[in-house]
C-alpha cells in the first residue's frame, strides 16, 4: 500500500496558514503597521481604497531593507525579530512568527519597495499569489512601502464573505487606533478613499487620545498613575457620567501592545461599581509596563491574548489604583464625611515648601471718616431727609381719593435713622382702610359645560397599572395594553410614513447643537444623512469630528437628541444595509426604542387615551415593530369562570 501522507507545497501552507492570520482587511493593515513600527519609523502614513478590499498602502521612514531581506521577508517564518527559543520571553517587538507578509503574499498582489538609508538605490519587488513576478533595483525613498492590491483575488469564498464597505472600514479604524494609540511618539497618517481621515502628529498621551477621539474627550478623561514592584500602570479612565453603551472605546496596552483581557476588564468595571448606570460601559486607555518574562504573548496569531504570571496581583492593583484615582479627583465619593475637601493639597504640590503669608495694613485708614460733618450721608442725617417726603398718593377712580400725604401724619423731627422709616405703616393704614376699594365677593356657581357634558367627562375611559400597563374596558370585557410597546408601534408606523412621504415637520433651535462623535460614528452619520433630515433633522455642519444640529423633529426634545443619535450609531455599528427599505426600517426601529415612553412613567388620562387610539389606528396593532405582543384581551366569561 503506497503512503498517503505527503509534505503540502509552499503556497498551499501559505494559503492555509493565512486562513488564521489574515482573516480581513484590518489583519493586513494591522501587521503592516506593526512591522513599520518595529522598523524605527518616526512617520506612518496609511492609505486604504474600499475598506482596504482594492488597495491597502504602508509607507514608513524606517530603516528599511536590503535586496536579500526584501526576497526574503516573503518566506515562511523568516523575521528579524528573533533567533532562538528563549528570545520568546524577552520579546521587545509588536512580531516575532514571520508568518504575516508570507500570509499577505499568498492571497493578495503584493508590491514591496524598499531602501535603507545609507544606499543609494533601494529594490522593488512584485509578488502574486506567492510567486514572485520581479525584483529589480529601483530609485525609491528611505524606508519602506507596501502595496497590498486585490485581497483574497485567489479565495473567492474568503472574499465573498467579507461584509459591506462600512462594516470593514470599522474593523480598519479600530486596527489604526489601537496602534496610534500605543505609539504616541510617532506621526500617523490615515486616508480612505483620498479623503484624510486622521492626521496625528506626535504628542503626549492625553493629546493622542483627544486627536482620535475628539475635543470634547479632553474633559471626560481622569489620569491614572500608579508603579510597583510587580507593575506600572499609567493612563486615563472616563468620568462615569460620560459612559457609553457601547464598549468601543476600551483600551488595555501591555508593553505598547494592544491586549483583549476580560480578567482585566473586570477589574477596571469593579472599581467603577456603583457610578455606572445599568447598561454602560465605562471607557478606559491603560497603559501596562511588565517585564518580558513574566508574560507569554504567543498564544494566538492575532497577539492580542496574553498570559500573566501573577493575575491575581494584577487585577487587585489595577482594581485599587483607577479607585483611587477616581477617588482623587472627587469622580467617587470619600467614606470620610467629617473631611473638608476643599482642604485637601493637590497631589501636584505635594512637597513643595509653604510660604508664611503677609498682610498688609494702612495704619492711616479711618472707616469714619464718611460720616464726617459735611459728607452727603451725614448731611442727609443731619436735615431730617425722608425718602417718602414727595411721594403722593394718585388720584384716580376706583383707586383711594381721601388719604392724606404721609408726611401729614407725623411731624418730621430732625436727625436720626429712624427718620428713614417714617410714613411706612401710615402708608399701610391709608391702603387697607381706603373707602373707594370694591371687591367682587359673589361666587361663580355657573358651568361652563352643560351636565350632560361634565358626566361625559368624569368617566374615565381607561387605567393605568403598575406604571406600566393600561387597561381599558370594551364590550366583551378589557383591554390590557404595554405602554411602552404600544408606543413603540405608533412611532414606528409614524417614521415610516414620513419616509414614505418625505416630508416631516421640524422645530427650529433657538441656538445651533454641536455633537461630538468619533471618525467612524461621523461616516456612518454621512450615509444616513437624507434619511434623518426626512424625519425632521436639519443640520449646518458635518465635518470630520462634529455636527452642528439646526432643526429637529417636532417628537423630540433637545435634551434628548444626543441619546437618539447615540442609540442610532450603536445599533448600526454593523453597517448600513445597501437596501434603502432596509435603511428605513432600521432607523425608524432605533428611533421608536429611543423615544417610546418608558416603563413606569405615570400617564394622565389623555395620554392614555391618546396611547389607546392611536394603536388601533396602526396598521399592526398586535405587535411592536421587534415582534412582541403590545396587548391582550380578557373577556367576562373568562373573568366570570375565575369566580366559580
């Protein structure tokens, strides 16, 4: 019987081996810039086509290439990052498999081009499919570029599978970020589609992270400091106030890598226990700094799992120090309620020497000297001023006629303070006892309504239970309807006649709204711009970090449009669909969620019957626009079988 195992061919290996490393566009754009990083380059500069599936283009000024390293780097588990089995656990580099650019190569056209600074020519490499087509010397700049073309041209299933533009333009920006934010020192690029997404020049943390996030992060930030024997953690965590639904902006960095620890999530969430609302995430950018040997990174080809020795140590002292920078900084209560804050000494001043303060006194200062014969208020004093001497009561009809002026009551005596109250209850006594006051006593008995009107009006047509149903009673029994599904349907049914129509009103804002949003949320914003100003949205600006909001729909308040917009961006964090019908409903969905009327929100009779009238007249009455029952009806025999 002849052998059936045999050793697969090299572009075969490659194929599959890039099965796990190169899984979308975002893994291309992630090795690409970590080995640029790795290369000592000062300025990375990223341009992407079509979510990165028709062009993806590295350029650094790192150190580069010579012409055998060139050829070489495209062949399996060849790096520069390492050289024997110990090297693993002191690993000073973002890779260290060499299994990436050979992954690249195997599903993708590939041009390399490459020079070090000391040469004066550099090499151009072309590569399909594993097969290198050229490499010829070439007039290049310092550095690097890689040009990734046609992703998966050879796995049509692989491409297929890929999601819509938005979808995978999100995965690249995450990938993009998590690196920017690792390498503050070094200047970033970003442009899709020849538009420039980020421009990042090199700055300091705090900085990094507002230039990718937006001004308004600034202010939302809370520093974290803290260094031990076994860590040093620094960075920022959110004021709770500023949590998101979402989860997007968390970052966990070990030795300036990226990480994913749901241990270490834990403990940052626990030390926010009790300052969240109920379905918030709080957001975070720490910055961990281990030694080499006591983590393990090589667990996945994707490098974001990570192995610690110590785990338990490690979560306490995360746990401890974002408590006590919260604590710090007033975000989280004190237990010490005897404690006056305002005498706490910033931590910025802590060992600086105090210095004795100096008063300064004018031994000549005399506070009397106002009240020296021939100041005005002693003169005043002196004269017998009264302030009511030439007020006189008017005259007029139905007003009082026989006063006397004030000053006729009381002789003025000269001097004194008490002279400036003279008149004041004469004055009371001139009002209160004037003849010519009339007062309509006679109570109205009459109705405005006839009787057959007020009974109408006392019956209440129907009832609210629990803060959270209303019953409503009909011929064959009653009605119990949930407010808030029921609600649902209605602004459901609402937004989806105004696509149809085109035409919804909108309140004009006395002052223009800016909302801040990150870079993605802004594109996403960009697609569904026609759809949200068919609603009633009109805006000004839309520009690359901000919108200026000038109109809203009449249904919504303006205390409420940045949570309408902020669950709308959450639930198309996948993309918008291609269908437009599909675009409608999605919106209109998110929007009815939004603004329905919570539970346990008390409604007054009209708003109950408004709730009521307005679902019978939907076309779909049954249900809420995710399927669920909106009401149920209860018929007097079964109440009557209830009793038997």
């Amino acid at each position: 019987m002849s052998s059936v195992i045999r050793l697969l061919p090299d572009h075969v290996a490659n194929q599959i081996a890039a099965g796990e490393v190169v899984q979308r566009p975002a893994s291309v754009v992630k090795e690409l810039l970590e080995n640029a990083v790795d290369a000592g380059a000062t300025s990375i500069k990223l341009v992407v086509k079509d979510a990165g599936k028709t062009l993806i283009q590295v350029t650094d000024n790192g150190k580069g290439m010579n012409e055998v390293d060139a050829r070489m780097c495209f062949e399996r588990h060849a790096t520069s990052k390492i050289s024997l089995a110990e090297d693993l656990f002191q690993l000073q580099t973002k890779g260290f498999r060499g299994e990436a650019l050979a992954s690249i190569a195997a599903i993708a056209h590939v041009e390399l081009k490459t020079k070090e600074h000391e040469n004066q020519l550099g090499t151009h490499v072309i590569i399909e499919g594993s097969k290198v087509v050229s490499q010829e010397v070439a007039v290049v700049p310092d550095g690097t570029s890689f040009l990734v073309k046609n992703l998966f041209f050879n796995i049509p299933a692989r491409r297929n599978f890929l999601k819509s533009d938005q979808v995978e333009l999100r995965h690249v920006i995450d990938e993009f970020e998590r690196v920017a934010l690792a390498h503050n020192d070094i200047q970033f690029t970003f442009i899709h589609n020849g538009a420039e997404l980020f421009n990042l020049p090199v700055s300091n943390i705090r900085q990094r992270i507002v230039n990718v996030f937006g001004g308004k992060t600034n202010e939302k930030l809370v520093p974290v400091q803290e260094t031990t024997e076994i860590v040093e953690i620094y960075g920022f965590v959110a004021k709770p106030e500023f949590a998101k639904k979402s989860r997007g902006e968390q970052f966990f960095f070990v030795n300036d890598r990226f990480i994913k620890s749901g241990y270490l999530h834990h403990a940052v969430t626990a030390a926010f226990e009790g300052l969240l609302k109920d379905g918030t995430h709080p957001s975070y950018f720490l910055y961990l700094n281990l030694p080499p040997n006591s983590i393990d990174i090589n667990i996945h080809p994707t490098k974001t799992e990570i192995k610690f020795d110590d785990e338990q140590a490690l979560y306490a002292i995360l746990r401890a120090t974002i408590k006590h920078s919260l604590g710090q900084f007033n975000v989280a209560p004190v237990l010490d309620f005897q404690k006056d804050s305002d005498l706490d000494v910033p931590y910025s001043y802590e060992g600086t020497k105090s210095v004795e303060p100096t008063v300064a006194v004018d031994p000549f200062f005399n506070p009397f000297d106002s009240m020296k014969p021939g100041s005005s208020l002693a003169g005043q004093m002196d004269s017998g001023f009264n302030p009511f001497e030439n007020v006189k009561p008017k005259m007029s009809s139905g007003g009082f006629s026989g006063g006397k002026p004030f000053q006729d009551k009381k002789q003025h005596k000269p001097g004194g303070w008490e002279t400036l109250y003279e008149g004041i209850s004469d004055a009371k006594e001139i009002i209160l006892t004037s003849a010519n006051h009339q007062f309509d006593e006679e109570e109205i008995t009459g109705s405005l309504f006839d009787d057959e009107t007020s009974q109408t009006a006392n019956y209440q047509q129907s009832y609210q239970f629990q803060k959270k149903y209303i019953i409503s009673p009909i011929k064959s029994g009653m009605i119990i309807i949930d407010q808030r599904r029921a609600h649902q349907r209605i602004l459901y049914e609402h937004y989806i006649k105004s696509f149809t129509v085109k035409q919804n009103s909108s309140q004009q804002l006395l002052f223009p709204l800016s909302l801040y949003y990150t870079v993605y949320e802004m594109e996403l914003l960009r697609s569904i711009e026609q759809q949200l100003i068919q609603m009633g949205f009109l805006f000004q600006e839309i520009s690359n970090e901000k919108i200026v909001i000038l109109g809203i729909p009449v249904s919504v308040s303006e205390s409420e449009v940045s949570i309408v917009l902020e669950d709308l961006l959450n639930d198309l964090q996948d993309g918008v669909p291609n269908d437009v019908d599909v675009v409608h409903d999605r919106i209109a969905k998110s929007l009815a969620q939004s603004l329905a009327v919570k539970t346990g929100t008390y409604l007054t009779d009209k708003e109950q019957e408004n709730i009521v009238n307005s679902l019978f007249g939907c076309e779909d009455p049954q249900t809420s626009p995710f399927g669920k029952t909106t009401f149920i009806t209860m018929k007097v025999e079964d109440i009557d079988k209830k009793f038997m």
